[in-house]
C-alpha cells in the first residue's frame, strides 16, 4: 500500500494517543556508513548521544546487546548493527504504559490484542535469515514496526503486511515521523495492510520471509513466493505453542523444489499470536487448518 493512501501521520497518533518523546526532535540523518561503537558502553552511548538520541535509552540499548550476545540471540556484525540503530522506545511509544519498558525480555502489550515481541527472540529470528543488502524481504506481521525497522538497517528492499487496518495505519504514521526526525532508513519499508497468508505476489519474489504469527502449517502462497536459495523462519504449531521454524527452499539441478525444515531453540515452545484470517474486510478466525 502506498503511504500516502492513509489519513494523515499526526492525526492518526494523536487518535492513539501518542505521547512524543521528551528527548532530541532530530537526529542525524542515516546512511550505510554510520558503525555505532561496539567497543564499550561509554563510547557507544557517546557515539549515540551525538547522533541526537537519548542517553538514558542508549543505556538499556546496550545492556540488552549485552544480554542477546550472552544468550546467542545475535552474532552477525550486521545484526548487531542493526540492533544497535534501532530505536526500539521509539516503537513501544505508542502505548505510554510500555514505552519505559522497551529493552525489556518479554513482549509487550501494543493494543489491538496484539504484542511487539521481545529482542531476545527478535535478534534471533532476524539473525537467522542473514539478510545481506538488496535482498528483498517480506514480513507477515508488522505488529509496533520495531521488527521491519531492524531489516531496514540490512535491505534497502523491506515488505510488510499488517491485518489489523488501524494498526497498520498507526505504524505506517509512526514509520512516516520517524522518518521525518531523521532515521530515514524506514524509507525502506513498504507497508501494506492485508492479509499476510497470501503474502504480496506484485512484489515477490523474496530472498527472505519472517512470519511473526503463529500457524499450523507454512502457508503455500509464502513458500512459493520464496525464492529458491531462500530462507523463512516462522512459528509453526498449534494455538500458543509453537516453535520456530527456520525453512530453507532449494532447487536440484534438474530443477527439482525440496525444502528442509530446523528449529532455531532446539524444540523450545515460543507462543505466538495467532495467524488470524480475513473475511471481506472483516478479522474472522485463524489459517489454522
Ligand atoms: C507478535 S505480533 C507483532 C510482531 C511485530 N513484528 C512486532 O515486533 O511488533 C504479530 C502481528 O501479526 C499480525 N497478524 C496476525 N495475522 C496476520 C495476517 N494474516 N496477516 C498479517 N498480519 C497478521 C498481528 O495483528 C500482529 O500485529
């Protein structure tokens, strides 16, 4: 969908009842280039400081960094990377009873019975497809936008579906502020309110999917608009225990489709909000089959 299909950014946050946060109204421009300091957390907070982002959230940034490469939730210098750019306080700040809470381990409450979903599990998913610059990527998911936003930082190419219209609208408006305010790498991110099964055919196909929706099954339409050498990580499971699938698509010389199927926690359970489906234009049940 284009962005400017949709009422106007501020109208959209004041409905929600956005609260701005108190710190710099502008930062430094993105670009390619800029290598947050991985060294110590002084140089990193000072380096982001500059940058015109706030010290205090700079702080949580880095403990939680901390925290995902103890866990192994995040290992490559471009998801770190990512991970470090990407103002997550920014996507909690839609629900002012969560935006102090954004570091923490566990998903977060973001409305429409909804969550944004922890960094533990966020770093790893993203670290587990291997995004590499111009390839193209399809969310099924938008959710706060924090999770688009952190493969904005590795593809210039970023696709993603939300089913909830409002909260697609609201992220949408959010990705357009933020973009204003200087983090112009979600200038990267097309967004569609849809249902996310049928993935986005005029736009594929995609060297990576990341589904973060619980389902059954892999949707057929998503693993058909996955390029051969692609990879998918996905929830897969029924209702609340599902565990996390990393699907790989390839093709035999005689031209043959296999797939291979391992799950990234080892067959840890990780629930999931569910795979919901629409009917007209109205949300009706889940694709579980
Ligand atoms: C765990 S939540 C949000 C995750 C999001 N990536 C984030 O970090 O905030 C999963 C999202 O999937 C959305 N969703 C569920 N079924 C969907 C579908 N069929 N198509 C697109 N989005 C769907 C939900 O509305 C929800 O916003």
């Amino acid at each position: 969908m284009k962005r400017r299909t949709f009422v106007s950014g501020a109208a959209v946050l004041a409905a929600a009842g956005f609260v701005p946060p108190a710190f710099a109204a502008t930062i430094k421009p993105y670009s390619w280039d800029l290598t947050p300091p991985t060294d110590t957390r002084d140089n990193f907070i000072a380096w982001g400081t500059a940058r015109g982002e706030d010290p205090v959230f700079l702080g949580q940034r880095w403990d939680r960094f901390q925290a995902l490469l103890r866990n192994k939730d995040i290992w490559s210098a471009a998801t770190i990377r990512a991970f470090l750019l990407t103002p997550r306080e920014e996507f909690a700040s839609v629900n002012p009873a969560i935006y102090k809470r954004a570091y923490e381990h566990n998903f977060l409450d973001i409305g429409y019975g909804v969550t944004m979903s922890g960094p533990h599990l966020q770093g790893r998913m993203t670290n587990v497809i291997d995004v590499k610059r111009g390839e193209k990527v399809l969310e099924i998911g938008t959710g706060s936008g924090v999770q688009a936003a952190y493969i904005a930082n590795l593809t210039e190419n970023t696709y993603t579906i939300e089913i909830i219209a409002p909260l697609a609208a609201r992220t949408r408006a959010l990705y357009d502020k933020l973009i204003d305010k200087g983090y112009t790498e979600y200038k990267h991110i097309k967004t569609k309110a849809a249902d996310g099964y049928y993935g986005w055919e005029e736009a594929g196909p995609f060297d990576k999917i990341i589904v973060t929706c619980g389902i059954d099954h892999v949707p057929p339409p998503l693993l058909q608009q996955l390029k051969a050498g692609g990879l998918m990580v996905i929830p897969v499971g029924p209702p609340g225990a599902q565990r996390v699938l990393k699907v790989s698509k390839t093709q035999g010389a005689d031209g043959s489709i296999t797939t291979s199927r391992e799950d990234i926690y080892g067959g840890k359970i990780v629930p999931f909000v569910p795979f919901t489906k629409l009917d007209g234009d109205k949300i009706a049940g889940t694709h579980n089959r």
